[in-house]
C-alpha cells in the first residue's frame, strides 16, 4: 500500500498518463466514474441525501483528516470552503512534481457530477498554488459568488497573502459542474 503524500503523486501522474493514452475525454471519464461514482461514492451518498448538511459532515471529515489548512462557513443559502493550503497540491508543488497540466481541475471533475446530481451548482476559483474557494449553492439559485470576506470574513482565502502572487491567471467557475466550464482567464481577483 502506498501512503498518502505518495498517492498524490501517482494520481497527478495517472491525469497525464490517462490523456496522452486516450485525450481529455479519458480523464472526464476517470474523474467522474473512478472517482465521483466510485473512490468518493460516501461523499456522493451523503451529499444526495442531506444536502449542505452532508456536505459538511463529508467536508469537516476530510479536510481535518488530511490536515488542509482551510475554513468553512455555511447558511440556509450557501455552503463555502476556503482553502488555504492544500495538502495534495502543496506536496506536488514542494516535490517539483508536474505532469498532468492542471491537478487542481480533477476537484471540479469529481465535485461538480456529485453536485449537479444533488441540484447544486458551484462558484469556484484556484489559483495553482494550492489555495482556493468554494460557493455551493442550490442550481435555482440567482446569486453570485460573494465579494471578498463577505461569507468567511477573515478567513477567506482571497484575503490572505499569496493569493495573487502566481505568474498565470487563476481558473474561475460561475454556477458550474463541469471541469471545462471555466470562465473567460482573467487577472486574479482581490
């Protein structure tokens, strides 16, 4: 058996393996079969029959168990993760490992089919350094992503340094579940 920290570099490496054997499709294929319907099938569970509650029993879970730095902030309307270090993503980047062009996209790969079963939809950003937030709302929803430290106050990630301290521009969401429905590139928001 494989630890943790080395079954991320297995899994950024099996992204790039999967799409040079049979293209971007292949790894949609992985991320939402493999993983989504599969390997986090108790996630997927808890989210389709309880909603935000599930959510933060599978997230508050997860996250303390993997030792993320990161925050949740929940109400009626909204279920928000801001994460401030990535425990995958940071060791990828402390171990100089890069093969799969973005590892942070599998999380929407897998994320967004449970939530677009369950009836939500997502308002996401990363910035490729191992931080990002996380807007989940109910797909009948109108609202948009929430400005800087609205939901989370100081805990929201867009406060904090590094935020914007990458040279390319970060990966955004607005009411998605599909890894390729990013929005337009755009400099980083503040």
């Amino acid at each position: 058996m494989i630890g943790c920290y080395d079954f991320c570099g297995h899994y950024e490496w099996t992204f790039a393996w999967l799409e040079a054997e049979g293209g971007h499709n292949l790894v949609r294929q992985y991320w939402e079969e493999g993983i989504s319907r599969d390997s986090q099938q108790h996630a997927r569970e808890l989210i389709l029959s309880q909603g935000f509650a599930g959510m933060r029993t599978y997230w508050g879970h997860t996250l303390d168990h993997e030792a993320a730095g990161y925050a949740i902030h929940a109400n009626e309307e909204v279920f928000r993760i801001d994460m401030h270090a990535c425990p995958s993503k940071g060791f990828l980047i402390r171990n100089g490992l890069v093969q799969y062009r973005d590892y942070c996209d599998h999380c929407m790969g897998w994320i967004g089919p449970v939530m677009q079963d369950a009836g939500f939809v997502i308002d996401h950003e990363h910035n490729h350094c191992g931080q990002c937030w996380w807007e989940i709302r109910r797909e009948e929803s109108t609202a948009g992503p929430s400005e800087a430290g609205r939901l989370a106050g100081e805990a929201d990630v867009r406060l904090h340094p590094g935020w914007n301290e990458q040279a390319s521009p970060h990966d955004r969401y607005h009411q998605a579940t599909d890894p390729d429905d990013k929005c337009p590139p755009q400099p980083p928001s503040s």
